[in-house]
C-alpha cells in the first residue's frame, strides 16, 4: 500500500508503525518514477512517499543527498537505507535482510 505525506507534522505518527519503507522523491525525477513503478508492486509492505520539494526539512534530517532514497523503519526507529534505483527482486531481498 502507497501512501503519499500531506503534512510534515504527521511524519513521526505514520513512521510508528511495524514496518514502513518511506521513499523520498521528486515529481521531476527520472529514478524516482521508476522507484515508484518497483514500488508498486510491492504487497506486503506500506509505503509512505516524502516529496522532498515538499518537505526539504524532513529531506535535511534524514540526510537524502540523492533521490529516489528509501528508509526503512520499524517502530519509528531507523533500520536502513537505500540510495538510487532498485529492481523487485532486489529491493524484496534488502527489506527482508
């Protein structure tokens, strides 16, 4: 399931979950519409989408230099990161790590 950030203010609340993937992206970006597609396809695994235009502070505190950047986490705590485009398979063995 995708879901896409509309206020900042409700990152914290949506991250406190068992497992999220948070994709940091932008409309303009290549990569990041691709990402989206692989990311689509994922079943078991919630997606919270953070434009990074939108939401450049949020972008600053987690440190995305480079989109498309995933972010995984559990609980709300931080688990692992993931720079730049992946396929579905790749992508299903590094969230399952």
């Amino acid at each position: 399931m995708i879901k896409y950030l509309e206020d900042e203010n409700d990152f914290a609340k949506e991250i406190n979950v068992d497992k999220i993937l948070v994709d940091f992206y932008a409309d303009w970006c290549g990569p990041c519409k691709m990402m989206g597609q692989v990311l689509e396809k994922l079943e078991d695994t919630l997606v919270l989408k953070v434009n990074v235009d939108k939401f450049p502070n949020l972008a600053k505190e987690y440190q995305v230099m480079s989109i498309p950047t995933l972010i995984l986490f559990k609980k709300g705590e931080f688990v692992a990161k993931n720079i730049g485009m992946m396929a579905l398979d790749e992508l299903k063995t590094w969230l399952n790590k």
